[in-house]
C-alpha cells in the first residue's frame, strides 16, 4: 500500500485515460489521484461519453466499459474544466505518458481547446531508471514488482498504481520532488503548451547509486 512509502513530501498528480478504439480522442474514463506529503490525498473517477461511440471489441476486453456505460455521460469538453482543476499548478505523471497526454492533445483538438501550460513526467521512463532489469515495464509488470496491488485497466487505479510507482522511485532516489527524481534519473520531463508540446524523454544515460 502506499501507506508504506509516506515519508515523501512529494507533491503531484497522477492521470490515466481509457479509449473506446485507437483513436486517442475516444477517452471513454478518466482519473487522476492528487499526492501529497507521499499519501494520496484525493482521487477522482470520470465515465466520458466520446463523440464517436464506437467501442472496438478488443478495447473492451482491456477496460470493460462499452457504449452502454457512456451514452447518458458527459463529453470531455464538459469535463475538462474539472480536470484541468486538478492539472493546473502541479507535476502530472502518467504511465507511458506518450499515450495519456497524446489522449489529451488529441481530444483538445477535437473540440478545439488550447493545451495548458503543463509539465509533465513518465513512470514508465521513471521504472526503467529507477529498477533496471525488468523484463517488461507495463504498468502491473513494474507492480507486481514493487508487489503494490490494484485493479488494472480501471482509470483510477491506474492513476494510483502511477503514483506508487513514483513515490517508491523516489524513496529509493532520496528525492523531495519529481523534477529533482528525473534529474537524478537522467530523463527529461515534458511539457504541453497552447500550440504545442515537448515530449518526456527516456534518454540513454546511465545513472549510478540508489
């Protein structure tokens, strides 16, 4: 549990998304867990209504929701004011971030929204610095590791299982915050901006300690 790792005084959020097919804009679930102090503080749960309500049978073997589940929900651009609430200020991290905040750019376009200013970082990127060796870096492969449990493929605990990911490399790192865990990891943060963004990066260096 993340009980075992407080003692962080990390602050950030985590965000995770799930799609009706592979289209990026078809986010069909949201959520987010907001740390603190290195202890989850809040989390929040989203069902989304994509505009195109086309659920690709394989994405529904993943995550379980289909057209039934989102038809009365409401649509991103109706909640993603409440969102980017929770965004605005803080680190976001998200598991294989190219995918979540490609969902975010991806959508946004689509209904014609400005990207936030936002700063981001990858657990993914994270794992493979921080606990080398694993055969594969998926997000309950790097559980199962850190043997943290959780239900897979639901967005709120996707985003809680980032959170341990993060909090249990940065014990591991000595680090007070995300940007200082990346620095010491050797990967670079991203960032998205109205108009454009800059991916997170893994880069190859290796890093030495922890």
């Amino acid at each position: 549990t993340l009980i075992e790792l407080k003692g962080d005084i990390m602050e950030f959020v985590t965000i995770d998304f799930e799609t009706a097919n592979n289209d990026r804009a078809s986010i069909c679930s949201a959520g987010l867990a907001v740390i603190k102090e290195g202890k989850v503080l809040e989390t929040k749960y989203w069902l989304i209504r994509p505009n195109n309500l086309w659920f690709h049978p394989f994405n529904v073997s993943i995550h379980g929701i289909t057209e039934n589940d989102v038809k009365d929900k409401p649509r991103f651009s109706e909640v993603w004011g409440e969102i980017q609430s929770y965004l605005d200020g803080n680190i976001v991290l998200a598991h294989n971030a190219s995918f979540d905040m490609g969902c975010i750019r991806t959508v946004l376009s689509e209904y014609e929204i400005d990207y936030p200013n936002l700063d981001y970082a990858c657990t993914r990127n994270i794992a493979k610095k921080a606990f080398p060796g694993l055969i594969s870096y998926s997000l309950d492969s790097v559980t199962d590791y850190l043997r943290f449990e959780f239900i897979h493929h639901n967005a709120e605990q996707d985003a809680i299982a980032c959170a341990a990911i993060a909090l249990s490399a940065g014990k591991k790192f000595d680090s007070e915050s995300i940007p200082e865990l990346t620095e010491k990891l050797i990967t670079t943060m991203g960032k998205l901006y109205p108009g454009g963004y800059n991916p997170a990066r893994l880069n190859s260096h290796t890093i030495s300690g922890g």
